[in-house]
C-alpha cells in the first residue's frame, strides 16, 4: 500500500503544478514561490523539485530568466527532439502542445546536434516562415542524444581531429595527440567534452579504436558504437537462459489446449532463424477460421528477473546487415522459442472466426502447444500459390556468412500443404481488399537484401518485393493485432496500444504542392481517398517512389503508447502490436496483459512505451545506415573492377546540373552529371524538365530507362554518380 500510495503523490504533484501555471492569473514563479503558493510542505522540498525537474524534461514546462518556470508555449518556447539535415539545417520536432514543429537554420542550432531533446524560442514575424515551419533558435539542451561519437581519425602538422562519419555532424572534432592508441585512417570512438560554443570546434577523448576504416569488419563495428548497440549479454542473463529446458515440460502440456495435431504451418524469410508466427487456416461452412499462433515467450521471460530487465533495456532486435543484435538470447530466440517444424513448442494463439466476406464474427485466445507441421519461406510460399516449382529450403548462416549455402533441404510439398497455404490466401486476400476499402494506406516499400561473402564484404544486391506471400502472412498477423487490442480495450485496463496519429493538416498540404510538382493532380489530401488515389496514379511510375517516402516524412510516426487511438496508416480503430514477442518488447508486454497478468500502473506503461518508441527508432535507424554503408561499399567493388555491371536506371528527377535516377532493382538513387550525357552538348529546359542535345536532339527526361555504371562513389556523403552506356 505505502509503495502505491508513493507512485501516486508525484502525479497527483505533477496535475497541481500544471493547473497553477494555465492558471490566467498565472506570473512566473521560482521554485520556492511554487512552493509556497500551492502550499507544499517545506520537508518534502525534494519531491517538488524532482516532480518539476521531470516536467522540465519532458517538455511540459519550461525556466526562463531567474529559473522561473512558465507553460513552453506562453514564453514563445518549443521542446521537442531535432531532426538535424545533411545540409546542416533542422527541424524540430514539436512535444509542446499546440505547437507544430519548427525550422532552425544551422547557426541557430547553437551546439546541439541531431536527436537531441532541446528547448527552442520561437522567432519573430517576419523571420519565421521557412521550409513550410516557423523558425526558432535552441536555447537548452535538455538531454544529449549521444555522448559518443564515432569517426575517422585524421590530423595536420599541429593537432589531432576525428571527421565524424555522421554528415549530419557539421563540426570535427579535436582530440589530444593518439600516437599510443590510434594512427591516422583508424575508426575510432570518441567521447564529447563540454562544447560551449558554435563558433569553435568540440574537443573529446578516444575511448575506443575500432581499427583501419577499410578492414573487414569495421564498417559495422562502427554502426554497432554509433547507436550504442549491445554486443553480448550480462552473464546473470546468460545463466538465467542457460537453466531454460530445451523441452517442453510435460506438466505445462497438460494445462493448454492441444493443437498438435492441426496443420500449422510458419512463412519467413530465407535466412529466418527465430519463427515467433504460425498460422493454421481452415473453411468452414460460411468462412474461415485463422488460427495465429505467436512463440509464448511470457512463459519463460518473467517480469522483474535478468531476461526481462534485459529485453526492456534493449527494446527490440536490430536487424544489421552482417548480424543480428537480439533481444533476447539465442537459446530462447533461436531455440525453445522458435516454432521449428516437428518440435513441441509453447504459444499464445488467437483464434479468430471470419464470415464469408471477411468480417470478425468472433475471436477467442489461449495458450497451446504445436507441432509446426512446416517450415516455408517466403519463396516457397510464393511458389506454392502460383504452382511454381518449389525451391528447397536453405540453410544460410549468419555473422558475416549470411550467403553461404550449406546443403538445401527438399521441401516436402504434400497436397494437404498446398490446400493449406492456398486456403490461407483465400482468405488473406479478401481480408486484404477490405482494407484498403476501408482507407488503408499503400506505403510497403519493397526491400533490398544485400549478399555478403566470409569477410562481410557486399558482393550482391537482391530487392525483395511485397508479393502474394508476404500479403498472405501480412494480413493474418495484421488480424490477430487487431482483434488482441479490441479486446484490450473492451477490458479497459492497462495496456500498450500501437497507434498512428492523425496527420498535420498543413504538412499534408506542403506534401501535396510537391506531389503536383511531379504532374500529378492532387486533391485535397486531408482526404483519405485522395491519398489512396494519389499512391494508385504513381504506381509504376518513375515517381512512385518519391511519391511514397515523401508521403510517409509527411504523416506521423507510429510509435507505442498507453492511449488506443488506432492505427491512421492502416485505418484500423484498434491496434497493437501481438505477433513478434521474441523480437520485440511491446508484444511481451501484451502477452502478459492479454493473460491478465499485471504489467504495471498507466504511469509506469507510458514511460515503458516511451522508452520502446525511442530503442524501436535507434534500431530502425541502425538497420537502414547498415544497409546504406553496404550498398555503397557494393558499389565501390564495382568501381574497382575491371568489369562493372550493367544496371538498370529510371530518370525519376531532371535538374539543372543532371539527371537523378534510381535502380530499381536495388534501391539506389543516384546521378548522372550532365557532362556525362554522351556525344552531345546538352540543353536544360527548366519548363519540361529535360535535356535535349544540341546537334543530335537526343532528349532525356522523367521516366526514361537507361543502362549505367558506377562512375563514382562518396561513401562519407552517401553520393553516387553513374554514367550511361550503350
């Protein structure tokens, strides 16, 4: 009772303080004038300043002269997280209530750098209109994104300097002389100093060096110490998943239902070692029953010991392109949770009963065993439902030899497996089409995997498309999500939703001058049938890409919280996230909330979905820097060789100074100088966005399809320029 009674006087503090300073009679107050006028007791000092301290940091409140404390937005002040650009200007990324987010121009950034949580004053008429934002200039950083950074080590005659590998970091910085630690050309980690001023460059210490920038290796070393990743376990974590049983007891077997003698099959990628989803899809008279059965990890990760601590410090697995940094331990990821084929395995299933156009009738949930009656991959899959031959299964290893191929297994396609997958798509299908009648957002984006040989160097490039096998698992997970957070919702207790705000009005409105600057005719986008028509006239064009990326910077981030607002990118009312519990925090949480277990008070769950928001985008950022680095050092093999490859490349822009294409089939954007265009001198024509040459009135524009090569590559700028060729 004391421990709860403890938990509520700081909210019920926090709501006293934030009543007084809306208060329209409201003059800024120090701290012991806060004190005073809403009466606390002078022995419990202290909780006031800690209470207020943790406002502050939130961006609820915010001092100004003489440490006096006012509501951020009655001062012309803004908090929120910076979103530093290559060019080094920034936005600021608004968490002051009604106030939307804002530009900062690289000199009033002060020494801020990018993710850092600051206070910003907003600018006067007059000087505030810029990229679409009011302009405002940083006055505090509140809390440091990064107190490390990780760069090149380079010097001159008389000092030190490391050139961070961030372009967004606009400053080197000096380090004192390394000759014992780190030579010239080496990757190191440096930790910041005091920086007081913009106008001289940081100084740091090396703490880490991480080896030659060109050895194998370093490149991800580099991610992994840039976003702070773990590398191992803590031994008490280690101990606490080594006394996990491989087997499942028989004791627990007899307490679940007995699915083991369904048809249950898990769809996941080639190199999948952790299978957390399976599905099992049956017709009934009038529709269908899904079956999803999710890796019951709430049964051996308890609140409160090692592994739990662990997995809600890491938040989630970050996918690199040579490794995976997991959430939880082999053993369990890879092992005892995995829902291999023809093992006895523990999960949490929804069942959920579908009528013959694809509405809920109703659902149900219940802890099970399987027996995985298959394991496909996604191209198995696929081949199955276009009665393809199908491939066998491979065998890829991880840690650098991802592309070694070690004796494919035959997969045993029965008839019962190919009714079964087919049935599934059945209803995948038409849950599908409801969707997106219902408004759901086109936004997949197809992915590249990237190929590596024994020293983790990239030697291919593979786009994967979102195809029929992807849509199929896809739609059954997005079911089972849906219906576990209606149910959360109906019991109105603590929990953790998924959500996607509503967008900002005006952002959609800046986004849809841009989509008509690519010729297509826009309606009002506040909309959501204009939105679905806009993703359905680029697709297939030249610009559906740029279409897609620049709608998605356009909308809000999707992001976990304890309010069940619904999901806007996939027009669903209720939402959360119950499908991948080995590989992410959120759905262990909802795993135990589904089981009624207790997950905390709403207080404690909002910063618990605060934190996962935060780790979800460190990894998402890690994940697609990974990718980028090994695109390009992909690209810097081809320059290297004797024999570049032949690409394919879409004009997708025209500029005055070159033709910006993509390839299509790995994702890269790149240029083509105009110097570069061959035979001819070439003319710029501004109106109808092309080149056209002068003798030969050979024209390039928007949507032509050429054959390239690499021409050069700026890894530090992430810049590639490519040439034509017959």
């Amino acid at each position: 009772m004391n421990r709860n009674k403890k938990q509520t006087n700081p909210s019920g503090l926090r709501d006293r303080i934030l009543q007084l300073l809306r208060a329209p009679s409201y003059r800024p107050l120090d701290k012991v004038e806060l004190s005073q006028a809403l009466r606390w007791p002078s022995d419990k000092r202290a909780e006031l300043r800690e209470v207020l301290r943790t406002l502050e940091s939130a961006g609820e409140v915010a001092r100004i002269r003489k440490d006096r404390y006012v509501l951020p937005q009655t001062a012309d002040l803004v908090t929120g997280v910076l979103q530093v650009h290559t060019g080094g200007n920034a936005h600021l990324l608004s968490e002051t209530p009604g106030v939307k987010d804002v530009f900062l121009s690289a000199p009033n950034l002060g020494t801020a750098m990018n993710g850092d949580k600051v206070v910003a004053k907003l600018m006067h008429e007059g000087r505030q209109q810029r990229a679409g934002a009011r302009e405002a200039s940083v006055i505090k950083i509140l809390i440091r994104a990064n107190s490390t950074i990780v760069g090149t080590l380079q010097a001159t005659k008389n000092f030190f300097f490391v050139v961070p590998d961030d372009s967004r970091l606009q400053h080197n910085i000096y380090v004192k002389p390394a000759a014992d630690t780190a030579t010239v050309g080496d990757k190191v980690v440096v930790r910041f100093e005091d920086w007081e001023s913009r106008q001289v460059n940081p100084e740091g210490e090396i703490i880490e060096v991480l080896g030659r920038a060109d050895a194998p290796g370093v490149d991800m070393l580099s991610i992994v110490r840039k976003y702070q990743l773990p590398m191992s376990f803590p031994e008490a974590v280690e101990r606490e998943a080594d006394r996990i049983s491989e087997t499942v007891d028989a004791h627990e077997l007899a307490r679940r239902e007995d699915c083991r003698g369904q048809f249950i099959v898990t769809i996941d990628p080639d190199d999948a070692k952790d299978f957390d989803d399976a599905i099992h899809v049956e017709r009934l008279a009038h529709g269908w029953r899904l079956a999803v059965h999710i890796a019951d990890v709430s049964h051996y990760v308890r609140p409160g010991h090692s592994l739990d601590r662990e997995a809600l410090k890491r938040g989630n697995s970050t996918y690199l392109a040579d490794r995976v940094i997991p959430m939880l331990p082999e053993r369990l990821s890879n092992g005892i949770c995995s829902l291999k084929p023809g093992v006895e395995r523990l999960t949490f299933a929804a069942f959920i009963d579908f009528d013959e156009r694809g509405k809920v009738r109703k659902a149900r949930f219940a802890k099970c065993v399987i027996k995985s009656a298959a394991r496909l991959t996604y191209r198995q899959a696929f081949a199955v439902l276009e009665d393809q031959p199908v491939p066998p299964t491979p065998n890829y290893e991880r840690g650098g030899k991802v592309h070694l191929d070690s004796k494919p297994v035959p997969l045993n396609v029965t008839p019962e497996l190919r009714e079964r997958v087919k049935t599934a798509w059945e209803l995948a299908s038409l849950l599908r089409k409801n969707r997106f009648h219902a408004g759901s957002l086109d936004l997949d984006f197809p992915e590249v995997k990237v190929w590596l040989d024994d020293q983790g160097r990239a030697v291919r490039l593979e786009k994967t498309d979102n195809d029929i096998s992807h849509q199929l698992v896809e739609e059954c997970m997005l079911a089972a999500n849906e219906v576990v957070a209606k149910e959360l919702k109906d019991r109105n207790s603590p929990a953790i939703f998924r959500i996607h705000e509503d967008p900002d009005p005006d952002r959609l409105n800046d986004y849809r001058q841009l989509a008509g600057s690519y010729g297509f005719r826009v309606g009002d986008l506040t909309q959501r049938r204009e939105l679905q028509k806009l993703l359905a006239a680029s697709r297939g064009k030249p610009e559906e890409y740029a279409i897609k990326l620049n709608l998605l910077k356009s909308l809000k981030r999707a992001r976990y919280a304890t309010e069940p607002v619904g999901h806007y990118g996939l027009a669903k009312v209720n939402y959360t996230h119950f499908t991948s519990p080995i590989r992410r925090y959120a759905d262990l949480l909802v795993h135990r909330t589904l089981a009624r277990e207790k997950v905390g008070v709403m207080a404690e769950l909002g910063e618990t979905a605060a934190h996962i928001s935060t780790t979800e985008r460190t990894s998402s950022d890690a994940e697609r820097d990974s990718t980028q680095l090994k695109k390009m050092e992909f690209f810097q093999r081809q320059l290297a060789s004797k024999k570049p490859e032949k690409m394919r490349a879409i004009v997708v822009d025209v500029r005055s100074y070159g033709l910006v294409v993509e390839l299509p089939d790995c994702l890269v954007t790149g240029l083509i100088h105009v110097s570069a265009l061959p035979n001819d001198f070439y003319q710029f024509d501004g109106v109808r966005l092309s080149f056209t040459g002068r003798k030969s009135r050979k024209c390039y524009k928007i949507g032509d399809v050429l054959q390239v090569i690499v021409a050069r590559v700026d890894a530090y700028k992430r810049q590639i320029d490519f040439v034509p060729v017959a």
